[in-house]
C-alpha cells in the first residue's frame, strides 16, 4: 500500500498533470538542474516553496498531502474526459513531430548541399 503523502508520487503526478514527459522537461520548467530534480525523488522531499510558485495552477490540498485533485478547480475525470485530454495531447505532439520534420528536412537539405559543394572542391583539388 503506497502512501498517500509519498513526496515522489506527489511529484510525478504534478509533472504528468502540467503534461512533461521526463524529469528532464520538468526540471527545466521548475527551473533546477535534473540532478536536484532527481534527489528530490530519491530523497521523498520537496522544494514545496519553488514547486507552488511554479506551478500556480496545483491545488494546495494535493501538493501537501497528496490527496484530491492535482490541478486546482478540476472537475473529477470521467472516461470521456480523459479521451480528449489524450486526443488534445497527441494533436499537440503531431503538430510538434511536423514542425521538427520540417526543420530537420531544412537541415538536411542545406547538408547536402554543403556536401556537394566540398565533393566538387575535392575533385577539382585532387
């Protein structure tokens, strides 16, 4: 039986109710290295002062005790509820994915075109 007051689960539900996928992304966001990040997790302690002023929008009742709902004034999840949120969530990432794609493709192109360029020096030196 867990603990309702387990510090970790306390942090993990804030990082998956704000929607970061690795400690990384939260860390950043709470603006601490990922190794504090971490030893909080290991310690079971939190920096309850910086994680509320971050995180405006975590009901107190659930940062201190663990207990009702992560964001504040949320209504309890139903079934439906959830499937947007998740369908909301994976629009987000394609919408992140194409944008990347595009950016990558630009790289990619101006690479081998910088690539072509110094095989035709080559040739010419050689």
């Amino acid at each position: 039986m867990q603990k309702k007051n387990n510090k970790s689960l306390i942090l993990n539900e804030i990082k998956i109710n704000l929607g970061f996928k690795t400690q990384k992304e939260f860390a950043a966001f709470l603006g601490v290295n990922e190794k504090t990040l971490s030893s909080w997790y290991s310690r079971d302690t939190i920096d309850y002062e910086l994680v509320s002023t971050k995180c405006r929008n975590i009901s107190a009742e659930f940062l201190l005790r663990g207990e009702g709902e992560v964001l504040r004034g949320a209504q309890p999840k139903q079934a439906s509820g959830d499937v947007s949120a998740y369908l909301e969530i994976i629009k987000s990432q394609q919408e992140t994915i194409s944008e990347l794609v595009s950016k990558v493709g630009g790289l990619t192109a101006g690479s081998v075109k910088k690539g072509s360029h110094a095989a035709n020096t080559g040739r010419k030196a050689g």
